[in-house]
C-alpha cells in the first residue's frame, strides 16, 4: 500500500510535472527521457511506424510465440508512444506541432540529420523559443569525427575506457550492457535539468550539445593529469591487487573486494592482519611480523603474493557475506562481488524500497527494475507505466490534443506516415 501511494504520489507531484519531453533517441540513450520520466515529466517517445528499433533490441523473451524486448520495457517505461515518419513532409509538419506543445526534444541522429528534414535547432526555437534540444551523439556535434557512427564498444574505445578494463597479458575487455551509450544517457539528463534551470530566469531554451566521446573520458579520472603531468600511461591491472590488503580475492562462495592497504587506513591493515592470526589460519600469525609494517614490503611482488596465499586460505572456509560482516565490525572496507542473483535479495536494497515492479504487456509478466537511485521527499521519483505499445497514444495526442479528425488519421495511417 505505502508503494502504491508513493507511485501516485509521483505521478501526481513529480519535480518534473509540466514538462513535456519528445524523445527520437535511437538507441540506449533513451534512458536520457526515462530518468526524466521517473522524475514526472510526460515523456512522448516519437518511433517511425512500426516501432522503433529498441522493441527489437537484446535481451530477447518469447511471449506467445513472439519476441519481447527487455531492454524496450526498461527504456521506455513511463513513456507514451505516437508513431510518425519525420522523412515524410505531413509527417514533419505534425512533429513541428508537437515541438510547439513541448519543452524538451532529445535527439540521437547524425548531426545535420535534424536540419536536413528542417527541424534544426534554429526552426525549433524560431517555433518555441523555450525549446531545449539535448542531442546525445558519438562525437558530439563538431569537428572530424562528428558524423562518424559507433557501437558502444567502439565508444568505450574512444573515450579511452576500454584501454584499462580486462587484464595485463590480454587485449582490453569491455564492461557488459551499453555502459558507454549509457553514460552519455544520464550526462544528457544532468545537462536537461541544467537546461531547464536555466530557462527558469530567460524563458529561453538552448541547444546540449552532449559527446559520448568526452562523457567516457571524463570517467578516465585521474589517469588524465598524470599522462599531462608524468607522461604515464595507465594500464590495465585486472583483478590482481596493487598491494596486500588492497584487491579482489576467492572465497569460499564467490569473492570479496577489500581496501585495506595503504590505499585504506593503516589501523584496517592492523586490524586485518590481527583478525587472520587471530583464526588460526596456517601462515596467519606470519602477517604480525615487523616486515608487514613496510609500505614497501606490502607493495612488493613478494609481499601482495604472501598475503594473496594467506589471506585466500582465510577466506577459503568464509563466506562472503560472513567476511562482509565481520569485516565491517572491525571497520574493514570489504564488501561481496554480488552477482545479480545477490543483487536482488539484497536486505539494504529491499529494505529501502529499491526495486520496483511493473505488468508489462509486451512481455505479458510482471516485470521488477532497479528504482531511482536517490529519494525525494516532496516529489518522488519512480516508474509508473509499463513501456506504451506501438503507437498506443497517437489517438490521444493526434485527435484529442492536435485536433485532427478520425479520417485524417486514418489517411496518414494508410499513406504510412504515422
């Protein structure tokens, strides 16, 4: 019951609400309009008719002997569908319709692509001057590079990202999912709600231009400067820890991650090595000798590989939620490699409302997704509607909202347009 009430009361009091958003984004960037959606905003998602290429995208479900799209119900929840064929000169006359009726347009195409079909920025705001165009693309709008296409393996690789995941003997090795499309997805949101902030004092909109490019290499940190600064390339490292104390290690169901090195707080490598000895571990009471108090030592190829055999044979009768727990009484930063499966009956994240359910009628199941990572009192977010089908409102926003009669539709139903 109390979920239920906080997913009216979003639909009913989001911080966006009153905020129109169209979104053409082709692919995972949608997410962009799905976080403004969980935030309350209306969210009409534009597909050419048929459907967009998302209801196709992996993973896959067979419902009834057709083919559901798992990323299309978590992308495109809480959002409406009308279809439209912006190629189409009827077709670009009704989307310049809803332009006027709307405050944000997210776009992913090939720059020029949007100016080609006379719907740029310029005839946007000569339309509505309090439009925000927020255009999510490879390579952001100008330069070299800008019309060139990318995968999201092909954008980790640009932005430099792909070059430190995997480890040292072998070639780079990309994070699952569509984490680089994805990065740039939830920079484009920021940049939205920065956007619209804005526009607040002008009541003018403007154009976000938002580069996947840069958003990966933004995540580069650190590694930047010191290139700039030493001529130091970072390198890929794995999961071999930098030092004893301070890396991924087995045990007895899965693995642990642990900072408890010199990378942590010297009173958790003391406390660390006291808890082992202390356990009658073989080799454990080793870890009190003077030696283990050397910077040096520990970073040693010696010493992380000592305290790797160790510490492993500690593990080797431990549990990682047991190692989870006690190491946090003893303020060790240590915490599970959880997989999924952990992930979803994980007592913190149940216990703080994170997941949330839908009935999905694509994929004819209830479906659970991660919720908002944050909580607003006045005006929470969460999801609200399951992923519209096809064209599921392009009576409503068509005949009720634009005021075209059932016949008209009907002919541009028939001439392909929407």
């Amino acid at each position: 019951m109390a979920n239920e009430r906080a997913r009216t009361e979003a639909a009913d009091h989001g911080a966006l609400s009153g905020v129109r958003v169209l979104d053409l984004a082709t692919n995972a960037v949608a997410y962009t309009s799905r976080l403004l959606g969980d935030l309350g905003a209306e969210v009409i998602r534009v597909e050419p008719p048929g459907g967009g290429a998302l209801r196709r995208a992996a993973p896959l479900q067979v419902v009834n002997d057709s083919v559901a799209s798992c990323a299309h119900a978590f992308w495109n929840a809480n959002k409406k569908s009308v279809t439209l064929d912006l190629e189409h000169p009827q077709g670009r006359k009704l989307f310049c319709d809803l332009v006027d009726r709307s405050d944000v347009v997210i776009e992913t195409f090939t720059p020029g692509t949007l100016a080609g079909w006379g719907l740029g920025y310029e005839e946007m705001k000569r339309r509505n001057a309090g439009i925000i165009l927020v255009s999510v693309t490879p390579y952001g709008q100008h330069g070299p590079r800008a019309k060139f296409r990318a995968t999201d393996l092909t954008l980790l690789a640009a932005g430099g990202l792909l070059s430190l995941g995997g480890y040292p003997e072998t070639g780079p090795v990309a994070v699952p999912g569509e984490q680089g499309y994805l990065a740039a997805a939830i920079f484009g949101a920021v940049a939205t709600l920065t956007a619209l902030l804005e526009r607040e004092g002008t009541n003018h909109g403007q154009w976000v231009d938002v580069s996947g490019q840069e958003c990966i290499a933004f995540a580069l940190e650190d590694a930047v400067p010191e290139w700039y600064l030493n001529r130091t390339i970072r390198r890929r490292t794995g999961d071999k820890a930098r030092e004893a104390g301070t890396g991924v290690y087995p045990c007895k169901d899965g693995h642990v991650s642990m900072v408890a090195g010199r990378l942590g707080t010297a009173k958790a490598f003391k406390t660390l090595v006291q808890w082992i000895a202390d356990s009658g571990t073989p080799r454990g009471k080793e870890l009190l000798e003077e030696r283990w108090q050397d910077f040096k030592y520990r970073q040693s190829a010696e010493g992380i590989e000592r305290f790797e055999a160790i510490f492993t044979a500690f593990c080797a009768t431990r549990s990682k939620q047991e190692l989870y727990v006690e190491g946090q009484a003893r303020q060790i930063a240590i915490a599970p490699v959880n997989s999924v499966a952990d992930l979803v009956q994980n007592e913190q994240l149940h216990a703080n409302n994170y997941f949330r359910s839908l009935d999905d009628r694509d994929l004819n199941a209830t479906v659970t997704f991660p919720g908002p990572p944050y909580r607003l009192a006045k005006t929470p977010a969460g999801v609200r509607t399951p992923a519209a089908t096809t064209g599921e409102h392009n009576h409503t926003i068509y005949v009720g909202e634009l005021g075209m009669n059932e016949d008209q539709l009907r002919a541009l139903e028939v001439a392909g347009v929407v």
